[in-house]
C-alpha cells in the first residue's frame, strides 16, 4: 500500500463543499423547481447557456471567509476539505488562463481557490480539488449539452487537450501542495485519456492522491456510489461521499436535513466499514454556510471531541457474522482494540452481547472512563460460538451514540456462519 495514502487512512472524515453559479437558483428556475440536484440545473432543465452565462454577471459572494470554512471544518472534526473548482458546469471557481468563464469576470472577481489554499495552509489543513474532466456544459466539445451543441460536431479530444488537461495543470502548479484530485462522473471517458490525465497529476504532484472516479480503477482508491455504503468491510481504501440533505448545492426549498445522529451513525458504518466519509455542504449564493448544516456539523464534531478515538486512524472491522441490534463497530488493528457503538441502549439488565468474538477481551470501559464495565466472555462448544456481554451502566451516558472500548489480547478475530456438520 502506497505510504501517500497514509494521510487519507488516518483521516476518516472530510468536509465536501460544492459551490459556484448554481448556488444563485438554488433549485428553481423561473419559478419551477429542478426535478434533481441544484447542481445539475442546468442540464436537468435544459437552460440555454446564453441564460445561465448570465448568471455569472452577479455572482458576488460578499460573505465567503476561507479562514471561517478551514476553521469551522476543524471544529466539525474533519480532516481535508474537498472543494468544486470546476463542475459539470464548466464554470471555474478560480483563475484560470485557459478560459474566460470563471469567478475571476464576476463581480466578486476573487479567486476562491486562492483563497481556500491559503486558509488550509496557514490553518494546517488538507485541501483537495474536484474537477469534472467529462461533463463541460459550456464547452462544445464536453460532455452533456445536448441542447445547445451539436453532437455531429463534437470532438471531446478537442476538449480534453484544450481545456482539461490545462486546467488541472494550473490547479496542480499554482496553489501549492493538493492532498487529492476529486475527479467525477467519467461516464465512458477512453481508457488511454483517462491514463493520461492520471499521469498529468503524478506528474504536476507525486504525492497527490487521485479518486476512484477517474475510471478504470486507475484511481488510488475505490470511491462508493453517492450517498452509499458497502454491506461489508473492505480491504483496500475506500470513501463514500454523503449530502447533508438530498442537493450537493444550495437549495432554497430542501430542508430535508440529516440529523446529528443520522450523521454520526453514517460515519461509524463508513469507518467501520474501512472507508473515509466525505460529507457535503452547499454554500448559498453570498458565501454562508446554511445555518442547519452548520447546527447538526457542530453537534457531530462536539461528539468527535469526546469520542474521537473511535474513529480516526481506525481500520475495518472483521465481517462479523450478525447484525447488531444496538449498533455497530469500530476498531483500530495497530492497538488491538474494538469500539462498540451503542446507539440503541438496553434496558434492565443493561447488558449488549458480540456474538463471533474469538480474541479475548482484556480490558473494558466507556470511552473517556477509567471506570471498567463488568463483562462475561465464553465460548460454548456443542454451538461452537463465542460471546461477549458487556454490562454498561444503568443510565445512558450518551443518547446518540455511548461508545465502549475493548481493549483485546490480539487482533479482533470473528466467527463466521458455516455449515452444520452431520
């Protein structure tokens, strides 16, 4: 395994932030709302690019404060920022030479990018950079206008060379060290372009990681389908990008938000799982935050604070070979300890049982106690099963998730399911 990848093992958790022209709709157009993401506006409904150029004339984020981002990041408990340099949109959050459709001919006229860079380094913070490489619903030769262009005419090679490839170069050259390449939507990207564009990045930054959605597995790791999860624990490294609520951008009418819980749930399966999560949020047309994203990430990063050690620098769980009725697991393989994520609390007796468990348990307590929890440890032969029943307290030390930590004789070894011998 690539020791590039170590930064992105240990960080777990990172902050995805989509932003540009489609924050100022925010959902609707003309008065009809988008059928889909906000971000996909344009193309979901066929704006003419004549139209949505216009857009660009008064983009003026007043409120954006890269400091306040990195900052509130760190507070949230993430560990890399992932920001929209360039969307399907084709337009450029940053000054870019190569085209004129960028924030650079807005009235804000800044470059975010910039900006983010300087934050991240002064504030010690991982920045990464997506950047659509197929879909350019500006450019002719792009991916995805079918409305505005003609598709006889296109030459997406024209395209690739002419603005692709020179734009993750200059994101590559010009804004210091990039943690990762967020590459998306490759759809049936050739092969051999694909190749290319990877070997643009190793060249321009050796150490910068590239996603899954390259293609091809060419990738430095497997990035999960939107808003997934694996059912299983997966060896190599993975992540899974989530929204806060159903848009990546800014919508004015979805408030369908996830709660701290639901978060906090989610980031424990990923994690447990073997994987980074990756979670959203969509800046309005001023730069703000919106205020719930901002409520439910401090409630999730007040619990970080306290339960941290559960999750970074964790690796995935054994498959155990059951379901968890009151929640689910971590572990960390380097100091042979499992974390169990008591999110449903028992009642009278108060006790949760690990079915599977084959390494013994040496030391047991709630995280952040000293405190050690009674617990029973057997193994009946005629079943050929290994239990564990952890007795917690009597009253619920937390109502989101009471994480308990197993300290083990060895590395977590499970159970699983075989066949009845006859």
């Amino acid at each position: 395994m690539s020791d590039k990848l170590q930064w992105f093992r240990e960080a777990k958790y990172g902050l995805f932030i989509h932003w540009g022209l489609y924050a100022i709709p925010g959902g609707t157009w003309k008065g009809q709302p988008s059928p889909h993401g906000t971000e996909w506006i344009m193309k979901n409904m066929k704006i003419p690019l004549a139209e949505y150029k216009e857009l660009a004339k008064q983009f003026n984020p007043v409120d954006f404060d890269p400091y306040y981002y990195v900052r509130q990041a760190k507070k949230w408990g993430m560990k890399y920022i992932v920001f929209t340099a360039k969307h399907h949109d084709g337009f450029a959050m940053y000054d870019t030479k190569v085209s004129d459709y960028s924030i650079i001919n807005t009235p804000y006229g800044k470059d975010i990018v910039r900006q983010l860079a300087d934050a991240c380094r002064d504030e010690n913070m991982t920045l990464c950079l997506y950047y659509s490489q197929m879909q350019d619903w500006e450019h002719p030769d792009g991916n995805g206008n079918t409305w505005d262009f003609n598709l006889k005419n296109q030459d997406f090679k024209r395209y690739f060379y002419g603005k692709v490839v020179p734009q993750v170069k200059e994101l590559l050259t010009n804004y210091g060290k990039i943690g990762m390449v967020w590459f998306d939507t490759p759809y049936d990207m050739p092969i051999e372009l694909c190749r290319e564009l990877a070997d643009v990045v190793h060249e321009c930054q050796p150490e910068c990681l590239i996603n899954g959605r390259i293609g091809y597995c060419l990738g430095d790791f497997r990035e999960a389908a939107d808003n997934a999860i694996p059912v299983l624990s997966q060896e190599e490294c993975w992540e899974s990008p989530m929204t806060l609520n159903h848009t990546w951008g800014y919508s004015h009418t979805d408030d369908n938000f996830k709660d701290p819980k639901t978060v906090i749930e989610n980031l424990v399966r990923v994690v447990g799982k073997g994987g980074n999560l990756v979670l959203n949020v969509g800046p309005d047309e001023f730069g703000k935050i919106p205020e719930r994203s901002e409520e439910i990430l401090s409630e999730v990063g007040k619990w970080l604070e306290v339960n941290g050690k559960s999750i970074y620098g964790t690796t995935g769980i054994p498959n155990f070979p059951y379901m968890l009725p009151w929640g689910d697991l971590t572990y960390n393989d380097e100091t042979h300890t499992l974390y169990l994520h008591v999110k449903n609390y028992p009642n009278f007796p108060y006790r949760i049982l690990l079915t599977g468990l084959k390494t013994k348990a040496i030391a047991v307590n709630i995280l952040g106690s000293k405190k050690p929890l009674k617990i029973s440890q057997s193994y009946e032969i005629a079943r050929d099963e290994n239990r564990l029943y952890v007795f917690l307290p009597e009253e619920c030390p937390d109502d989101i998730d009471t994480v308990v930590e197993v300290k083990l004789e060895d590395k977590a070894k499970a159970q699983t399911v075989g066949t009845a011998k006859k």
